[in-house]
C-alpha cells in the first residue's frame, strides 16, 4: 500500500508555522471593508474618498478588471489615508503585482496550499479565504489567525462562525458574500467576527452615476454598525 507523500510541493502535509503578518489591527479599525469591482479608473479616487469620508477607510479593490491594478496605485498615491488592498488574488503573481501596486493587504476567495505559503511569505497582511473546517485548520498551521470565510451565506453563515467558535477559538473571520445592511450586524456580533466584507456601500447605479455622495451615507450608515 502506497503511502501518501505529505511534504510534496503543493501538499498541506508538513507546513509549519510561519511569521505571517497580521491583518487584526487594521481590520479592527472598521466594522465593514468594501469589496469593490472598478471597471473605470476615473471612479478609483473619488470613490476611496467617499468610502473614507464615511467611516471606512480599509477597502478591497478586486483584481476582476483590466483596470484594478492601476486603481490600486491611485489610490494609494492619492488617498494616503486610506488602506487600499487587493481582492481575488489567486497566485503568487498577483501577490507582487498587487504589493508593487501598492496593496497594504492581500485577499483571496480561496487558497490553495501554494498560494498560502506565498501569502505568508508577503511583506503585507492578508486574508486567506476559507470554507470548510479543515481550510481553516490548514491555514492556522501556517500561522494564520485571521481568515477570510467565503462564501459566507452559501457556506453557512454566521450558523457555521457560531459552531466553529468551540473548537477553533483563536481564529477570526472576515465573512463575505451575501453580507449587506440587513445581515451585516448579526455577523458582527459573533465574537470570531472581526469584520465582514460587503459591495453594498458602494452600489453599481451610485458609481455609474458618479453620486459619491450617496457612497458616503452608505459608508457612514455601515460604520455605524459598531460603536
């Protein structure tokens, strides 16, 4: 019987833990991070100040359009007082062109054990996605103690956050995916919840219209959800 080879390249099996940067203190700052999809570059820095302007500062700008990198580098030479990161990394590529950019974190919608040690590698923090028990697992072996739980309502929700809180009580969470203004504050009141991650402040009618103002009352509403 053959045994199964658990330190091959890829393989979860022997990974230790690892120094990896930590995402808590900025997410601690914000009860919401936008997760925004820019599809024209002239939206990229009015919309950080708008979302800033409100109350939310931390923002996730997703690798989803052509657009999305160099929105990233706008806003962080324009918007300095907003944290801008990258969504939807799939690969240790996207990781250097997000930094280079000027990312101040990483997120991923789901991590494979080779982008898992790149993202601990990176010199800035980042949410791993997750969406089983044994993700999770996988990823606090390497040292992560925050996580990104995606997709969060098809996956279980805050039902699934409340039930691992037992057995994995270290970990924190960043629940996105189905989060708007009417779930936002259940999830935030679990304990394991550090933050959740939504697109609903920055709406796609208010961006086609150019109205920022509305993204900001939407913002401010959101960072009302905690005190």
């Amino acid at each position: 019987m053959r045994r199964l080879a658990l330190n091959r390249p890829g393989s979860w099996g022997t990974s230790a833990p690892m120094a990896v940067p930590d995402p808590l203190p900025l997410l601690a700052k914000v009860p919401v991070v936008p997760v925004l999809t820019i599809e024209r570059l002239d939206d990229a820095v009015p919309l950080a100040g708008a979302l800033r302007d409100g109350g939310l500062p931390a923002i996730e700008v997703t690798l989803r359009t052509p657009v999305a990198l160099e929105a990233i580098k706008a806003i962080a030479a324009k918007v300095p007082d907003a944290v801008v990161g990258a969504g939807t990394i799939r690969d240790a590529a996207d990781i250097e062109a997000s930094i280079k950019a000027g990312a101040r974190f990483l997120v991923t919608p789901g991590t494979t054990p080779a982008l898992a040690v790149a993202l601990a590698k990176a010199s800035v923090p980042s949410l791993p996605g997750c969406a089983t028990v044994s993700e999770a697992l996988a990823l606090a072996a390497l040292g992560f103690k925050a996580l990104k739980f995606f997709p969060a309502e098809a996956s279980g929700g805050v039902a699934w956050l409340t039930s691992i809180s037992g057995p994995l009580p270290d970990l924190r969470f960043c629940p996105t995916g189905g989060i708007d203004m009417n779930n936002a504050a259940a999830y935030l009141a679990l304990p394991n919840v550090i933050a959740v991650g939504g697109s609903w402040v920055a709406p796609r009618a208010a961006l086609a219209a150019g109205d920022f103002t509305r993204i900001t009352a939407l913002a401010r509403n959101a960072a009302g959800l905690r005190p």
